[in-house]
C-alpha cells in the first residue's frame, strides 16, 4: 500500500468519527502544494467538519445551562470562556436595542483590564454606525480601531473600547425573526485580529445565538420580576401585619374610653338624669379626658402609619438646643406636678442644632412623659444636654424600674407595652417609642437606652451636626 493510500484511509477513519459528531480528533497536517487534491478536499473537510462539531457542542453546553435555569449573566460568562476556540478576542460587549431606539450596553468582559465601555452606556441607535451594520444585516469587522478613530473622533463607544487597549474588533448584529435586538461585539488588543472566515463563523452560529439571548434574557426578566413580586408580596404581608395590629389597638384602646364617654353620657341625659345634675362638669372633664386620650392615640397611629409608609418628612430648621429643650421641660412640669415629680434641665453645652421643631417637640414630650409615667410618684427626672465630637447628646434619666433585660429587644418596636406599667393611672399604648426611633433615625441621629432593673432608666439620643 502506498503512503498516500495508508493516509487516505486514516483520513476516511477520521471521517467517520467526526460524522458521527465527534470533535478535537487529531487531523494529520497535509502539504496542500504537492498533495493528491482529492486529499487536499478531504483534510480540509475534515477541519471544517470538526469544528463545525465544536462549535455545536460549545453551543450544547450553553443551551443546556439556560435550560438549566441561568441567567443572560451567567451564559454570556459561559460563552466568554467557551468561544475562545471558536472566535479570538480580549474583549466581549453586547448591547440591547431599547424600545426607544436606545442601544444600551448590557455586559462586558476583557481580559485586558478596565472596562471603559460599561454596562449602562447608552447611545442613540439612529444615525449611528451600528445603524448602518443593522441595514447591511451583515457583521462589521474594524481592524484598526485607532485609525478608524482618527477618521471618526466623535465616536464616543470607540474612544472608550481603545482606552481599554482594544485594536481590532467584530461587531455581530443580532436579529430574531427580522427584528434586530442587539449586538455582540468581539474585540482583540491587536490590530487585524478578524478575517471573514470569523464572519462566517458567527453566522453559522447566529441564529442559534440569538435564541439564546433571548430565552436567557427571558429568564433574567422574569427572575427580575420574581423577585420584585417578592418584594411587594412581603410589603404587601407587613402592611397587612400592621393593619391587624392597628385594627387590635385601636379595638382595644378606643373601646373603654368609647363605652366610659357613653356611659356618662347615658347618665347625664337619660331618666334619671336629675339625679348627676350637680355632677355634670365632673362627668364632662372625665370626657373631656377620654377624648383627648383617643386623639392622642389617633394622631399616634396616623404618625406611626405616615413612618411606616415612608411618606415622613423633616422640614429643617436652625434651633437653639436650649430653646427647645426648656420649652418640652415647661409643658412636662405641668403634668408632673400633678405626680409631685420634678424635671430638672441641665444644659452642660449649648448651641445650634438643624432639627424638625415640631417632630423633635413630640419625641422630647414623649421620653419626658414615659419618665414621669413609669417612675414613682414625687420622683426626679433630669435631662441633661452635652456636646459630642461630632455633634450632640441628650439624656433623661429617670427613678423607675428600669427596663428588664427580656425587655430591651421590644423596646422602640410598635405597640410594645412591657413590664413597666403607669404609676399613675396613665395611658399607655406602646407607641410613643417606635416613633421617637423613627423621628431621630430621620435626624441622622441614634437612640438607646441604658438601664439598670430597679436604678431607673437612661434614655438617650444623638445629633450629629449638620451643615445647612
Ligand atoms: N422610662 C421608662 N422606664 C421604664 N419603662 C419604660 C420607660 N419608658 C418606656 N418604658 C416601657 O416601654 C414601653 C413602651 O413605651 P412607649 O413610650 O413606646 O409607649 P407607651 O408609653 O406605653 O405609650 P405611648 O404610645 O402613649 O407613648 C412602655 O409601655 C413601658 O413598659
Ligand atoms: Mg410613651
């Protein structure tokens, strides 16, 4: 047998296995000059054959991972470690064609350093090149980008592509059922990287590229939209939380004084009405105090309701810190007194704070209130005013129980009454906390409280400063 027969039935083996889609199957190398032509056919056909089966697997492989539920993300890293072999590049780009005539960069990756051209770059599709590729429906090889730069300098993609260090590059456009959707840019860091046969390439694979892109940009889609249904469901469950427990409080808090008010009223008008005369205005003040303890707790929820919806905001202002701690102290003493329980303001440091007068009126009155109501009668309360490296600190201290350690992790949530109860018949809703967390994190500040069971509690709060 001759040398050229042994060859050509090793080729016909070789044949075989790559037309059963074998691939990577070693294929002797062939003088083409002196070589029996009908060999010559056979070894390129060969070559062709066996990479036409790599790129089928390659794409194979990236089919089954979007089947397998991966992200656009998560296949074009795929295809930027698998297409090596098929096509050379530093760099892979691809662009999505908005509604609006947008082509917005989606991804990219280079091997060579910093991406300039990032994702989130956008640019009008009318009138620019890559308008140009989608008429032609044919790829675009650059194979000197500087030079191609030179000619057009107002090019802003290119500029961004060659100071990433990219010389050459192969821009595929994508189009599914005649719609274009995209473009898939190769790049190379040398000049003259891309020849037609890359052409070719791509657009043996395009079709199949493109239905990939599309399913795994489904996919991202609707993971996107998964998670944001997520998202509205478990707001959707806290509303839903905090509606029931509003519903609870206000069924509970709004009940007695409703059936006292009633009560007095049945009393001072009903048949034996001359009997209370002489106690009307006693009934009526006890009204009187009922009502104003349900607006108090309305006005509590509604607060509480505004916070938690995100609908709070601060109108700013430049206040003396003395200013407005005096005056919270003055309107408190008074309904101290009625305890015998004295507040003392102490002012180590003075000076201008940027506060929500009325917001920080409201959290003063309410950890004054909560010191006088949770102390013993004929108690201390001193609130006490220092500078800080970096801004401000208020404290109140107080004589009562102090909070328990089971306590402290309720303490600043909603409707949280714990084991600290009035001392002097006071309302208590277990509101007034949660807002004063809500109205000092509005600040910029912090709140917290320092306690021991049985020495009294410490509650605190910080400002930092800020500038106008
Ligand atoms: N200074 C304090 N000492 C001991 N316990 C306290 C003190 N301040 C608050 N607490 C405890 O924390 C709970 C929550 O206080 P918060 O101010 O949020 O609500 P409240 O005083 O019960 O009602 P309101 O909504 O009217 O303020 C109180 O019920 C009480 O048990
Ligand atoms: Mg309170």
């Amino acid at each position: 047998m001759t040398p050229g027969n042994v060859f050509a039935e090793e080729l016909e083996e070789i044949l075989l296995r790559l037309s059963r889609g074998e691939f990577g199957v070693s294929i002797p190398d062939i003088d083409e000059r002196t070589a029996d032509p009908k060999l010559v056919f056979l070894t390129r056909l060969a070559r062709t054959l066996d990479q036409r089966n790599q790129q089928r697997s390659k794409l194979e492989q990236i089919t089954n991972n979007i089947n397998a539920g991966f992200t656009l993300q998560d296949v074009l890293e795929k295809i930027y470690v698998e297409f090596r072999e098929i096509v050379p590049y530093n760099r892979i780009g691809l662009a999505l064609i908005e509604p609006q005539g947008l082509v917005r960069a989606y991804w990219a990756r280079s091997d060579a350093g910093h991406i300039h051209l990032a994702a989130g770059f956008t640019a009008p599709l009318a009138g620019s090149s890559l308008e140009t590729i989608l008429q032609t429906g044919q790829p675009r090889i650059l194979n000197d980008l500087v030079a191609y730069l030179d000619a057009k300098p107002n090019s802003h993609s290119t500029r961004l592509i060659v100071t990433e260090g990219m010389r050459s590059s192969l821009t595929c456009p994508l189009v599914v059922r005649n719609e274009p959707v995209g473009f898939l840019f190769f790049s190379s860091t040398q000049p003259n990287t891309y020849l037609s046969q890359h052409i070719e390439i791509f657009q043996q694979i395009a079709s199949q590229l493109v239905v990939i892109v599309e399913k795994a940009k489904l996919v991202s889609d609707l993971e996107q939209s998964r998670q944001e249904i997520k998202h509205q469901n478990e707001a959707l469950q806290r509303l839903d939380e905090l509606k029931n427990t509003f519903i609870a409080i206000a069924a509970h808090d709004l009940r007695s004084p409703l059936s006292y008010i009633l009560t007095s009223i049945d009393l001072i008008t009903g048949p034996d009405a001359a009997m209370y005369r002489d106690h009307q205005t006693t009934f009526l003040e006890g009204i009187q105090r009922q009502v104003r303890h349900m607006v108090h707790l309305v006005d509590d929820l509604l607060d509480l309701g505004e916070i938690q919806s995100g609908r709070f905001k601060l109108h700013l202002q430049s206040t003396r810190l003395s200013d407005i701690l005096e005056e919270a102290v003055r309107v408190q003493s008074q309904l101290a007194a009625a305890k015998g329980t004295h507040i003392e303001l102490v002012m180590k440091d003075d000076g201008i704070v940027l506060i929500d007068p009325p917001r920080m009126r409201q959290l003063l009155y309410n950890l004054l209130s909560n010191a006088v109501k949770y102390s013993p009668p004929n108690s201390q309360v001193r609130m006490l005013a220092q500078r800080q490296p970096a801004g401000w600190r208020v404290e109140i201290v107080d004589q009562g129980p102090g909070i328990r350690p089971e306590d402290r992790h309720r303490l600043f949530q909603p409707y949280q009454r714990l084991s600290a109860k009035p001392t002097g018949g006071e309302k208590s809703t277990g509101l007034g906390l949660a807002i004063c967390r809500s109205i000092i994190e509005a600040h910029a500040g912090t709140i917290g409280v320092d306690s021991l069971p049985g020495k009294g509690a410490s509650f605190w709060f910080t400002l930092p400063d800020r500038n106008e």
